[in-house]
C-alpha cells in the first residue's frame, strides 16, 4: 500500500538576484526589484512530500515527528532569519531563486532520508509564486 | 480530452494512536502526545480527485452535485463529529493514522464511481500534514 | 535539472449552464441553481505549472515576469469582469463549465509558451471545486 | 460575561454596478469594469459576529446550529446563484455594492435576533475587498 | 502611541458538550452532534490581542517572543493533544464551548501580562466558527 | 448609515532589528534572530480599514479603485523590494517594527484621506504575527 505523507514548514530570509558576471544594467533588465542591491526579502513556505509503503502494523509511511525534526534542523535552522546570498554556503555561488533553493531543500532533505522513500520539494517564495523539483 | 475534478469535504472527529499489543512505554516512545488514552481530536479536510474523460454536450466530467453527495454519504455523514477508534466498523482493527484513514476514505467513494473514473484523495490532519493515496 | 514553476492569477465573472438544444426541464434537473438564466458569478483562482530546464546560469526556469504577463494579457484582461457565456468568443458555443474554462485558459498558455515547457492549469470556481488540465 | 460569537457563511452571485439616470459615460468612468452590462460575479464570503452574555448553564451564547439555520434561510438561499440587480426585491432600486449588500444582509440576521443580541456583518466580495455594518 | 499586536496559537484536543444533570434526551435535543459520548474533535486554532504603548527606544508594545512563550507554557502545552473534558482541572466542571474555552485561555493571558497591557482572545473551534473574549 | 471598507496590499522586504546605541550582546538579547546584520526579510500583509458614511447615489463609500491606487502609490511602491532599514528615509532612524511600519502605512494613507474617513491599518509580518494602528 503506497502512500505519500506531506509535512510543511517556514523560514524568513533576505535574498538579491543577479549575476556578478553581468553589467549592471544586464541584472537589472533580466531581475527587475529583486536585483535591489540593498536585498529583500520573503516569508518561504516549503511542502516535503515523501513517498513509499505503509507499515502495516503502526499504520504510519515514516514518524512525522522524524520527518518534522529533519526539516527543522536541515532547513528551518539553516535558512530561517538568514540572508540567502551570503549567510548559506552551499547557495553562495549560485543564484537563490525559487528553483535553486527549492532544490538545495530537496538534496538536504534526501540525503537524510536515503533510498526508502521518495520525496518532493515544493517552495512558495509568494502566495503567487512557488517551485517544485523534481517535476513529473 | 482527459481532465480531472477535485471536491473538497471536511469531518471533525477524536482519536488515539497507540497498538494494543505494545507496552505502555513503546506506545508512548512512537507515538508521543497521540497516545493519549483520553484522546484528541482534528479538523480534518479532505479533497478528492477525479479523473475521466469531459462530456462533450455537457461539457462536465462528472455531476459535482453527484460527487458532493457521495463525499457527504460515504464519507462525512459517517465520520464527522465521532471517535475514530470506538465508533467506525471498518476502522476498529487498524491504526486511524492519516494514512489509514486517506485509504478508507479512498476505498468508500472508489467503490460508488467504479472503473470510469481514476480517484485520488487527499486528507489533512492539520495544515500541516496531510497524506494521499494512492501517491503516484 | 528539470523543475517546475507554478503562477497563480484570478479573475471574477458571470456564467450559466445549460444547453440550448434541452428542454428548461432538463437543463433544471442537470444544472439545478447553476441554469439561472439571469446568470451567477464567481471569484475564479488559477495557477498555471510550467516545467522544464533550469538555466543554470540565471538559475530561472522562465522569467516569471514574463509568466505573470502573459497569464495577465491571455487570460485575466480576455475574462476579468465578463459574462462567460456572451463576452468571449471562444466560449459562446460550449458550456462555460470549469472543465472548459481551464481547457481554454491551458490553450491560451500554451500557445504562447511552445513546444519548450509543459503547462499544466487549475482552475477554481470556489475554494471547494476546481479542475486541472491536463490530467496524469 | 459577555462574549461574541462569530458564524461565516458564503454565495456565489452575479451583480452589475450603474446608476440608471446616469450616462453610459458617467457609469463608465465611475463604475469602470463593475459596469459590464452583461454582468460579472463573485464568491461572497459572509462572516456574522453575535455579541451577548453567555449563558452559564450550557455555557453558550447563541445555539450555532440556530444562527446557521438563519444564515442559511435568510442569507445564503436568498442569495445564492442569484442575479443580485434582477432576482432580489430589496436590492433591485439600490446599487448591489459590497456596502449595500452588506446592509441588506445585517437587516435580515438582525431582525430574526432581535435585540437580545448585537449583530455586526463583514462581507468579502473578493479576498482583498470587503465591507463591514455596523462600523465601529 | 497605542498599538495592538497579534499572535495566533494552535492545539489539537477532543471534547464533548453535554450537561450532566440533563437527561439523555435533552442534552442530544440541545447539543446534537456534539454530544457524542466517546468525543469528536476539532485543530483549535488561536489568536491573542495585546495593545498598549509602543516603547520608543525599540519599537515594540512586547517582545513577541515572550507573548510566543506564554501562549506555549500558558495555552498550548495544557491543552494540546488533550481531551478537554477530562484533562484539564479548570474546565472540568464547565461546558468546553467555544465560549468557554476562549475565556479559559483570556484568563491565562492576562494573569500573566498584568495592567500593563489589554488583552483580547479570539479562538476558532472550525475556520467557520469561531468566539471572542472580552467582546466590545 | 456608517460603513468600513476594507482593501488588502502587500509589498515584500528585507529588514535587521537593532538598536544602533546598544552593545551587539544587548541587542542580541532583545532581539535575537531578528538582528542579523546580513538582514532577513517577510512577505508583508496589510489591510487598510476605511470608515464613514455611504454615499446614498452610488451606494459607495469611497472608490475602491482610488483606494487601491493610494495603496499602490504611497505604500506598496515605497515599501516592495525594499530594505526597510537603509532605502526609506522615514524609517531610517526608527526600528522598522511590525508597529512602527504600520504606524508609517497610517500615515501615508490618513494624509491622502484627510479628515472625511476614519483609517486603521493592520499590518502582518507573518500569518503568525501582526500589528494594528490606531488600536481601540
């Protein structure tokens, strides 16, 4: 019987898009507001999806207080009140959009849970906006 | 033209989480707060997917009246406001995880619409966690 | 690395369901309060889910400035504040259900964004009904 | 001890915004989009705050199931799927603004409640725009 | 310069409304639904109003997570994951309503902040319904 | 016949709290995460309460479209991807508090209205925290 659990989670944290190889009026053209030097910033939401079969006995896909403490440590604490482009290591030398850190969660989160389950990665930066990896 | 419908519904109801077989301790070490013998109790929201091909003269996948009535009958009428240990046949012997009860719920409106139609369903426990069946 | 990248948009119109060719009785006993022939209205919610390659050098899948101005110019602008059932031509001789109106909305996305990305639309009509196009 | 209670309820309607003695111009620039002659709609959001004291023996203030049956009966029934400048007596020589609306819907709950009870209505036309009667 | 801040809290719980000096009859009559013997449910969701003057060298009325803490020490902790008919001492003798519990939970609050600050609670049963103590 | 309107904006912001005249141990103290000297930064909520009397012709209160205009102007394109610390000259020496921005948002919308309308603004810095001017 295969299932798929989903646990959500937060973070606030500042952010610049640009590309330091580029002119500035290049970053401008192609990142607009959010080239402002000065940063700004978004409340993210995140959704983790975990896929795999149910264990008979206890009913449960994976312990949702394992899956809440993964996310807490591997994302919540890393990212919450930080400023993306030079706070994160692993973010430092690309751009923090939507999809890329919507992809350093999903590596964090898969590296902790291993070859069990599969997972999938949802990051709303707006109501409006968000990102999912891997697509279908 | 292939589309798919979703219909929201929602239940209150208490539970517990705990195997009869297992001690005192090992139930309270897996399910913490949820082994609580006085229980506790959730909003749950569900949504269910249909998937089939449109009517071209109607225009319509399925009759939405139809679908909310099946999710009323086969699904609220039957769970809201009761203690899903004590009060549902079908639930007495297995753990009312969300996972199990996604899987109920699947079983009751899969078995009404037949082979014409593909059905998901979705089941928040709270915002925060939810489950699906069956996951891709 | 292959991600998508979900938009949302709204708009609010007037809309009945009924087929011409059906006697009023039948188009009562199929549509019920949605056949009143003075019209109904709605807040529609969409989201549109574009999937494709990330560029690694802006880290974007698609400019969502670009995104947000087309969902604005090929769908908000053509039914914002209309009467689906007279104002929009592509409309006028199928039911304004909200199969077709997000089998529409998809037609209007993916002409504009080609052969390139995916495009998937969900369509509300209450926060309780919606539809997507196309379906798994 | 006096609290409020508050009940939310919701309809879907078309509406149209024109003063009749005034130029096709004139609505125009002040009723802009809302002066679509063939109508446009909207999913009301209804929330109805109730104010009293409680009663000490069943802790109560008001009976919700009563004060849902009335929202139903002289709100929701009346209004729903409607076609708010033609199908309702009392709004038919008013403007069926958010303001109005909102007005009209207080008068109804207020004169079933009677003055044992404080009623106050916000009405949501969309989740940006609403109106609150009586304000502060 | 008065302000107000606002917090919002949460908490799972299972209760059950009856009146034990009433006779079966009366307390189905009254209660209906809510008067299941073995409890339903619901995710209590809440939010606290502290106003104030604001303190000029920092800018804030409190320190929100001093608020944070107390409603976690004050409100969650007591009544999370609990059945509230049984489980907690203060409200065992009185109805569990939604009344009620709001004016447990005021009472907490303010016990705590003293003079120094107004305190108003508002606490949801269901998103649809919902209470609020003191009311104006 | 008094009425509020309500209209809903939201701007996105990169922001530090911290005192300029204290030691960095006093200021961590106080104000923890929040005092990162890369910033962080929140997706911004606000609604502005306008009150007063309808205008019995139009059944209006105020014009919606100039209420959102005001808003657009005077709030979201000052405050959008913005850092509220060093671009907003009026809150360059002032600690950009939830209190202190709404107070801002306040005045900027009371200038433009001037004494024909009551205004209250609450502004959400998260879902979880909030802040109202002028508080009851």
């Amino acid at each position: 019987m295969r299932v798929a659990l989903y646990r959500r989670g937060h973070f606030n944290a500042a952010h610049r898009l640009y590309v330091p190889t580029w002119s500035d009026e290049k970053n401008q053209e192609i990142f607009g507001k959010c080239n402002n030097p000065n940063y700004h910033g978004h409340n993210y939401d995140l959704e983790v999806k975990v896929s795999g079969e149910v264990d008979p006995e206890t009913g449960m896909l994976i312990d949702l207080k394992y899956l809440r403490d993964i996310i807490e440590e591997k994302v919540e604490e890393k990212l919450d009140h930080k400023n993306l482009n030079t706070d994160i290591p692993e973010l430092r030398d690309i751009r923090p959009t939507t999809e890329n850190i919507c992809y350093f969660i999903y590596q964090q989160i898969k590296e902790e849970l291993g070859e069990k389950y599969d997972v999938k990665v949802r990051l709303w930066e707006t109501p409006r906006n968000s990102a999912e990896y891997p697509a279908d």
